[in-house]
C-alpha cells in the first residue's frame, strides 16, 4: 500500500488553494478577469453564479484542463502551472458524471486505483468501503445503465472519493436530478465532506443548493468575483445590488438621493425615505445619484396604519393585494403608491389581512441596504434567468 | 470528444501515416497527369490528339456515358423496391440487409462470374428458353451492351439500395403519420412525403453508381467482349496488352474529366431537385 | 401506416432474390461432373473442389490474398484511428479538410485509380510485389475505414478522457482503457470492412501483379479469360464463403447500423 496516497488522518493543512490574479482569455473574449481567492483546506466552498459566470472556468483551471492566460495557482503552496491534470491531488464529479459506460459500478470505482497499481486485496477492501459511504451497498457488479439517476451520482462521488485526494471538484453534478433527490443527496455530500475533510469545491448556478450546502460562497459574474463569505454573510449582508438580487428574495425600491447628511433620505416610488448612511457604506452617494433600495422580505413588518412608528423604523402606507400561507410562513402582497413589495411573516403573528386593506408597512432603518444600480453587463445575467 | 488542448508537434506525428497514404494517392494523381502530357522530355498533347482523332475512339465514349447512365437510372429504379421492403421489416431488417450486402462486397469477378454462366450461349437462360420451346437458336446476351447493362445494374442495385434505405430510414416517423392523420392516401403520403425525402440517398446512388460504371473494367471487359469496347477495357488493353502507359494516362485523364463534369451536372440537378429541403 | 401493399411487397422481395441469384448459380455450377460449365448441372460431383485444393496456384492465390486483407486491414485502421483521434481531439479546425483529402479517392473512377497506381508503382519499382498492392489498397480502403472511427471517435465525451486523467491515467491509459473500447464497433467495423474490400480488390489490384505475386480475384479474372474451367466456380464458392463469412462476423461484433446511417457532412 502506497502510504503517501492514504494518510491514515488528514492532516488539516491539506488542500489548501491560493489563486492569484487569474485570468483566462478566448482570443478577444476574457472569461476570468483577475481573479485572486484563498480556499482554506478542508472547507466546502462553492463558486456561484449565473451560467457564463467564469465559475467552471476557474474549476476547470484548478483541475488542469486549461491553463491561465494570467496569474498562478497553488495548492498547498505549490505552483500548479507546469503540473498536468495527472499529477494534481485532485478528484473531480463532472456534470455529466462521465462514468465509463463499459465499467460496472466496482469497475469505474476501482479504476484509479488500479492506475495506482494498489494490490488487489487493498483494492476489494477500499471499493467497498466507498461503495458502503456512498450508500451503494449490492450494487457493486451493476452496469453503470442499470443504475438511476441517484445512484450513477453516488458512484462518480465514490470513484473520486476513493483515491482520496486532497481537493474534491464539482461541477454542477447535481444538475440533471429532480428536486427530492437533490435534497437527499445534498445531505449527503456534506456529510460526507466533514466526515472526510476533503477540500470540496462545488460549482453550481442554484444559490439555494449553495447555501445549504457550502461553508462559504464566492458569487461571480461576468469573470469577476462578486463577494465572497459565510452563507449568512452573503444573505444579510450582500456588497452589491447583484449579489443582493442573486441570492434569496429582495424588493427593489430604485430611487434617487435627495440629500446627504447626518442621515440618507432616498426618494422611491414608495415614498421618501431617510436611511442611516452605514447601509451605503459601500457607495459613497452624493444628492442626485441613482440608487437602489433593498429590503429582505422578512424584514418588512405590518402594522395598523393607526399604530405609532416605533423609534429606529422607517414607514409608508400601503395596501394589502394578496396573502398567500406557505404554513408556518405568510406572504404578502402589497402596494405602496403602485411599487409592489413582498413580505414575509410568521403565520401565527400575522392578523386577519384581507385584499384591499390598508395598512402601514415598517422597517427598521438599519435592516435596508442601498446600492448603485446594475451594469448593464451584470442586468443581463439576470434576464437569461428569467 | 476536443479536450481543447493545444497539440503538441510530437502529437501531430499521428496525422503523418495517414498524410503518407494520402500524399501517395495524391503522387499517384500527378505521376499519371506526367505520363499522359510529357513526351521525350516535354510537354506534349500528342496522346490526348492519338485519342480524339479516332472516330471509332468517340463510340467507346459515347457507349461509356450511355451504358453508365442506363445503368444508373436502372439500378435506383430497381433498387427503390427493395430499399422500401426493408424500411418497412423492422424485424427481419438485419436479416434481409445480410442479402444485400452479400452481394455487394463478394468479388466483381465472381459476380460477374455468374452471370457468365448464366447469360453465355450454352449458359441457363438459353438453355432454359429453348427447353420452354421459346427460342430455336441462342440468344446473344453477352458481348454485347446487353451484357454489359444486365452485369453492372447487378452488380451495382445493392449500394442504391443502401444508399436509399440510409434516406428513408432519417425520415422522422411521424411525418409520415401526419400526412396520414391530414388525410392524406398511401400513395399521396409516399409523393409527397417519402419520396422527397428519400432524393438525397436517391441521387448518392447515381452519383456513385454512375461513377463506379464510368471506371469499370472488369465487368464490361467479360461481358462486352473485346469488340463492345468501354474507356475502362480501353484502358485495361493499353496497360496490359501495348504497354503504352502514356496513352493509358491519356485515356484516364478523359474519363477523370469525363466524370468530373457528369459529376457537376448531377450535382447541378440535385441542387434543383432538392430546392427547400434543409 | 408502417405496412406495405402486398404488390410492392412481392416486387421487393423479388428484386432481394435477385441479388444473390448469381452467386446461387455460381455455387450450383461448382458441383457440376462435367468438363464445362453447365447450369443447372448434368451430373454431381466435388471434383472441381478436389482440383481446387490440389493446384497449389489456387491455395497461394487464397492465403495471399488472406494476408494481404488482414495486413491492410491492421494498418489503415491504425492509420484511421490516429488521424481521427488526433483532429477530434487536438485539431478539430483541420478535421473539414482532412475528410475531403480522405474521401477524394471516391470520386476516382476505378480504371484511373488503377491507371494512377500502376504509374506510381512503376516509378518506385514495386510493380508485381506485395508492397504495390498494400500500397494500392491502403489508398483505396482509406475512406472506408476512416467513416466508422470518425464516428465512433466522435461520440466519445470528452470528459471521460478527462475524467480518466484526472484520476491520475496518462494518455495512453485513457486512450487504452477508456476510448478504444468504447469506439469497440466502429474499429471492428473498419477491420473487416476494409479487409473485405481487400480481399475482393480487382480493379485496381489487376495492374499491379506480377510472376511473383497475384491475389484470388485477380487469379480468377485471369482465368475466366484464359479457360473457362469449371474449377473457376468451386474457387468462387470459397471466395463467397470466406467474404460471408466476414459479414456475419461483422454482423455479429459490431452490427450493421453502420452501412445504413446517414453521412453527418
């Protein structure tokens, strides 16, 4: 047994990415712009972002297929530019899991270590055991077209997982399952992940499968990295309006700034509103700019338009169009002075709230973010989604 | 399956076996354009005049071109029959695609072998008509343009039939059924529909048939004799029996342009024929 | 509406039969008992078989003909295969113009081709050895064997070679243990297409034999020429044997789909 490919314990140093300046041209077209990102060893971190976003590029770099125009990338402090794919501690799950069609489950298991010229005996007892992790337990002399969509997934993660390496990438190969399954096996590979603490590098375009799943996020766009952080990071507190419209619900209030001072007051189609400047910290806005207003759906409250605005809250009247109880949570629909906003309540604090009724919507002044707004280069991401 | 890797010059090593074979094929083409315009050290047109000067030379051309066309048209009538039969036996379609290609890839000489046998004048067919009482004297089936047509449509039905069942079998199975639900009878559906859709393969095969016909030696060189002359038997005695290369070269060289204007002609007609479709 | 009239279906399967009619005609003329050839046959007998297998002229003219097909078989698909795998996989840009040097040949009419080989050959000296005539049916099979790894080649995904490398196989492993078996068919379909081709050559073959050396269709035409002995139909029988042979086997590994599947060009 080779001891070097199986630390008997991980060593937590390993499988540590440094990615410096990178880019990535097509000829004319750069589809990675310099970007520069630390993947710590044994994290779960997944690139997000819209489809053309640069996210499998960058994958793709760190695997070997293609290599930077710019820039270097290291993995555990080395330089991986003159390492081919063959020699990088890596293991990969490709979208298409490109399982070999002409290998049972066992087979397609067994093949990199095979390459590895492991002894057969270490070879039978090192399947099984990934056979038995990834709950595949029987079907070990299956043709990979004998198996369903679930399970050809659990047997391009065991292929990988078996030699063990250090980084495990992933390319959106959750993409091609229905929803249940993709819960399931969500569970899954992050269990699997803090069992193993491999490096799992997840790419995909679905921001809520990254945020269940993923330590941290790094959001790209257009070859640029928009933000990087904690799940909860990117949620409550997103650097731009299009990490902000990326990742959960948002009601967009665009206005223009009526003046800056001690406070920020912001005219929309909803009403005037005078905002702390912390929550434009990263804009900087003089009077006049064009800026967005951003509230998170649960942030929103309602009140009786009788009731008296509690200190710290901004407030605008609105009327109620729709209520929709999703069950412990509500919906609702409004419209203040014809801008249409969501809010989301707890079921069970909510009052009766029939269509048409008046009430006032409340926020507190903090809660809101403001931004300038999207390029249209960045707009356009948000189209193809549509 | 582009991995879209650079090559490497030792990579591109792999492309140089096939390079070789195909750089021979194309010496081969310009040793036989030297032989044929140079004589004594220059240029010359000597064996090309040696050639158009001969009235009885016009005849074998013109009896090449016929004949081919003939034969051309022959074979994809005959073969269209066979083409639908097996488009249409799912089941036994591997079955009855074995008794095509039988006869397609077994060797010209024993096909033509056969039909030696069969259309000489002691050969089955005689035989057969005079046991019947039809005939008092043999019939002259062989070396003759006869023979020539009956041998080489044969021999040449299974790659039209090929050809077409390649056409038919593309063609979207509900479009046939649509015309069918729009109303449509069997044979309007098969005029309308399958037909059309069936010309690229149909002109595939008098493309390649009409070739084949052109540079045939073999077949009209047994069943045409040595008086019912093709360019192919032509070509065959001046290679064989005078040794005269150059004229042999002079020869290939008319047929090469011979088919190479058929060729634009057919694919002129296909373009017509095929307005609107793609 | 998947049925045809009972007309159209008899004229179909007429035509089919008329096909192999020949070859029939030719097998019964082989056990014919008298000393020319006669159909149907007079008298029954295996001595144009026994003949056949007693004349050394014959069992040379089989085996060359034999090793020749499998040499040329061997080597045009090796060539094939790196060609196409080279475009596919690192030059797809020049695959366009690869194909159309590939196929010219097609468009040669035999007798040219011919014409073309022999002046070829006669400059390089080999005329009436086995090297003319590999050389010759290495530019005649090209296009065939070339067709079905296109296709196979093309087929393969690329992340499959990607996913073999990255699980540490070099190049050749991948290309040994992930891309040749899944192209299994269509390297088949070129072996024994193009043998076949090889073995049933005469056209072009014919001007490139020599004392030394001829193949068994060549030999064949030679002698109907020649005399039109009855030992001629017993030669054809084992020739069509051996060539059915070759299709059933190709029916077998790899499947016929391939002669019937339309061009992709």
């Amino acid at each position: 047994m080779n001891d070097k490919m199986t630390p008997p314990t991980r060593d937590a140093a390993v499988g540590s990415i440094h990615i410096e300046n990178v880019s990535k041209s097509y000829g004319d077209a750069e589809v990675l712009s310099s970007v520069s990102l630390d993947i710590p060893a044994g994290s779960f971190l997944t690139l997000l972002g819209p489809s053309g976003c640069g996210k499998t590029t960058l994958l793709r770099l760190i695997a070997g297929f293609i290599s930077p125009t710019r820039g270097t990338i290291r993995i555990d402090g080395r330089d991986m530019t003159q390492v081919p794919t063959q020699k990088r501690p890596i293991g990969m799950v490709f979208q298409n899991l490109a399982l070999f069609p002409h290998f049972s489950v066992s087979e397609n298991i067994a093949y990199g270590l095979k390459l590895r010229k492991t002894d057969a005996a270490e070879m039978q007892r090192r399947v099984s055991k990934f056979i038995q992790l990834v709950g595949l337990d029987g079907l070990g002399d299956r043709r990979i077209a004998q198996l369903s969509g679930g399970q050809k997934q659990r047997v391009a993660l065991a292929r990988s997982l078996v030699l063990e390496p250090s980084i495990l990438l992933l390319d959106e190969p959750l993409s091609a399952l229905d929803l249940q399954l993709r819960k399931q096996l969500q569970f899954a590979l992050k269990d699997i992940q803090k069992q193993l603490r491999t490096t799992f590098v997840f790419v995909t375009h679905d921001q809520e499968e990254a945020t269940m799943i993923s330590d941290r996020i790094v959001v790209m766009s257009n070859g640029h990295v928009q933000q990087v952080g904690t799940p909860q990071d990117i949620y409550s507190d997103p650097q731009n309006l299009f990490v902000s419209k990326f990742i959960g619900e948002v009601n967009e209030l665009p206005g223009k700034v009526l003046s800056v001072g001690q406070n920020l007051a912001v005219e929309t189609g909803a009403g005037s509103f005078e905002l702390p400047t912390s929550v434009a910290r990263r804009l900087d806005p003089v009077a006049g700019d064009k800026v967005t207003i951003c509230l998170r759906p649960e942030k929103i409250a309602i009140a009786d338009p009788a009731a008296p605005v509690a200190p710290g809250m901004v407030s605008a009247d609105a009327r109620v169009v729709d209520t929709l109880v999703i069950g412990p949570l509500t919906r609702v629909t409004l419209e203040a002075q014809g801008t249409r906003m969501t809010s989301v309540q707890m079921t069970d604090a909510l009052g009766p709230l029939p269509s048409g009724a008046s009430v006032r919507i409340a926020f507190a002044a903090d809660a809101a973010r403001v931004f300038a707004p999207l390029t249209a280069d960045l707009a356009t991401a948000f189209g193809d989604q549509a | 399956m582009n991995t879209g890797e650079k090559p490497t010059l030792a990579k591109g090593l792999m492309l140089l076996p096939a390079l070789i074979v195909l750089g021979l094929f194309f010496t081969s083409v310009i040793m036989l354009f030297s032989n044929a315009f140079v004589d004594r050290g220059g240029f010359s047109l000597k064996y090309f005049e040696q050639i158009l000067a001969r009235p009885d030379y016009h005849v074998v051309f013109y009896r090449t071109v016929i004949t081919s066309i003939i034969v051309a048209l022959l074979a994809v009538l005959l073969a269209y029959p066979i083409a639908l039969l097996l488009w249409r036996s799912e089941k036994h379609r591997n079955m009855l695609l074995i008794v095509v290609l039988v006869p397609w890839l077994v060797s010209l000489v024993v096909r033509t072998y056969g039909w030696i046998i069969l259309l000489g004048p002691k050969g089955f067919v005689n035989a057969f008509l005079g046991w019947v009482g039809v005939i008092d004297t043999p019939l002259k089936l062989m070396f003759n343009d006869t023979g020539i047509i009956i041998g080489l449509t044969h021999v040449l039905i299974p790659f039209a039939v090929i050809s077409i069942l390649a056409s038919l079998l593309s063609i979207e199975e509900n479009l046939e059924e649509a015309s069918r639900v729009l109303g449509a009878g069997r044979w309007q559906t098969f005029k309308t529909i399958v037909f059309p859709l069936s010309l690229p393969g149909v002109f595939t095969s008098l493309m390649v048939i009409y070739l084949a016909c052109v540079g045939a030696i073999v077949t009209p060189l047994l069943l045409g004799g040595i008086t019912e002359k093709f360019v192919g038997s032509q070509i065959y005695q001046e290679v064989m029996a005078t040794f005269n290369m150059s004229k042999a070269a002079a020869w290939s060289i008319c047929l090469l342009s011979l088919s190479f204007v058929s060729l634009v002609i057919l694919k002129f007609i296909e373009r017509r024929a095929l307005r609107g479709q793609e | 509406m998947r049925k045809m009239t009972p007309t159209m279906k008899m004229l179909g399967i007429a035509l089919l039969l008329f096909l192999p009619a020949p070859i029939f005609i030719v097998f019964g003329a082989s056990f014919n008992g008298s000393g020319y050839i006669q159909f149907p046959p007079e008298s029954w007998s295996l001595r144009w078989y026994v003949e056949a297998f007693t004349d050394p002229r014959w069992g040379r003219a089989v085996l060359t003909s034999l090793w020749i097909a499998a040499v040329v078989a061997v080597l045009i698909t090796a060539i094939s295969f790196l060609a196409a795998y080279f475009t596919l996989r690192y030059a797809p840009k020049i695959s366009g113009w690869l194909e159309l040097a590939i196929f010219s040949p097609l468009f040669f009419p035999h007798a040219s081709m011919g014409v073309a080989a022999v002046a070829l050959m006669a400059s390089m000296g080999v005329v009436g050895t086995p090297i003319a005539i590999i050389l010759a049916h290495l530019m005649v099979t090209i296009p065939f064997s070339y067709r079905p790894i296109h296709v196979a080649l093309k087929s393969v995904d690329p992340d499959l070679i990607r996913a073999a490398e990255v699980m540490g196989a070099s190049e050749l492993r991948a290309l040994w243990d992930i891309i040749l078996p899944i192209c299994r068919s269509g390297i088949l379909t070129s072996l024994l297409f193009t043998g076949i081709i090889s073995f049933d050559e005469v056209t072009v073959t014919m001007f490139l034999i020599g004392p030394e050396i001829t193949t068994l269709p060549v030999q064949i035409f030679t002698f109907i020429q020649d005399d039109a002995s009855p030992v001629l139909a017993a030669i054809s029988t084992l020739s069509v044997i051996i060539t059915f042979i070759a299709i059933l086997l190709l029916e077998r590994v790899a499947g016929l789909s391939f002669f019937v599947q339309r061009q992709s060009s």
